[in-house]
C-alpha cells in the first residue's frame, strides 16, 4: 500500500511540476529572461572579445532556433510587445540581444545580427 501511495504521490508531483513549468506566469517570465539572457550573453562575449564573431553567431543561430516552448505566453517575450487587443509593437532586435552596458546603435552589434541573418536560413536544415 505504501508503495501505491508513493508512487501516486510521485506522479502527483511530477505533474504539478510539468504544469508548472509550462503554465505558471511567473516560470514562463523567468524561462523567456533566462533565454534572453543567453542571447545577451552570446552578444557581451562578442564585444568583450572573449569570442570571435562567427563563434558569437553560432550561438546566437543556436539560441534563436531553439527557442523556449511558453505556448502563448507573451508578456515579457518576443519582439512584439502587447499593446491593445490584437495590436503589437515592434522593438528593435538589436534592443533585444545587446547587454547592458554597450550601446545598441554600436557597428558591431549590427555586423553581429546581420551574420546571425546570413547563417540562420542555412541553418534551418541542420
């Protein structure tokens, strides 16, 4: 009997914490931050010179190819802010993936994002 209760109880909890994960407000804000974090990251690594560009943009094809399943969670993610009903607004990509500290208007942000957009369709396959 106690075995049936602990295996119920697992399963319970396994549940909760899938349901959790992919529904509660507050995880999927923090799974869409951590994301952009990561893309943030892979841009600061660029800049600070701790990777080459191509490196950098690997990651950042990487990152953005696989991005975190929040079903239609889309409070604080994605390029398009809610703003009335059906209506968006768009917000800059280099806004997005640019860390704090280091201007979004800077060359090498741009040269950046436009090699991220030259290896993302050839990516698409692999």
């Amino acid at each position: 009997m106690r075995v049936v209760l602990f295996l119920v109880g697992g399963f319970g909890v396994a549940v909760s914490a899938w349901l959790l994960w992919h529904r509660w407000t507050p995880l999927l804000r923090f799974r869409a931050k951590w994301h952009y974090g990561r893309l943030k990251n892979a841009c600061r690594r660029y800049l600070d010179g701790s990777d080459s560009i191509e490196e950098a943009a690997r990651r950042m094809v990487s990152l953005l190819k696989e991005p975190p399943n929040l079903g239609g969670y889309t409070e604080d993610f994605g390029p398009l802010a809610p703003v009335e009903g059906a209506q968006a607004s768009l917000v800059s990509v280099n806004l997005l993936v640019t860390p704090k500290g280091y201007s979004p208007a800077d060359p090498r942000v741009y040269e950046l994002l436009e090699l991220v957009m030259k290896e993302f369709p050839q990516s698409r396959g692999r």
